[in-house]
C-alpha cells in the first residue's frame, strides 16, 4: 500500500505543477482519508458497548 501512494505522490518537477501532478497529489489525499477514516470507524465499532 505505500508503493501505491508513493507511485501516486510523484512528479517530476515541483516548480511547475501538471494537471497529472495535481490529480496524483489529491488522488493520495483522498486515499490516505479514505484510510484513516475506516481505521477510525473500525475501532469506533469495535469497542462500542452492546
């Protein structure tokens, strides 16, 4: 999974930003919040009391 997200995350250039670069970038974002947000809804399910 962080080869994915380093694979997503890299562009040649900083100075110069393409439109790929800026997709990769929030591509990354939204997956790495995707992720926290399951890992939080996950141990917020498992430890609620029935």
């Amino acid at each position: 999974m962080p080869e994915v997200l380093l694979a997503l995350l890299q562009e040649g250039t900083t100075g110069d930003p393409t439109a790929t670069g800026v997709f990769r970038f929030f591509a990354g974002l939204v997956l790495l919040l995707i992720i926290y947000i399951g890992a939080w809804g996950f141990t917020y399910w498992i430890s609620r009391d029935e």
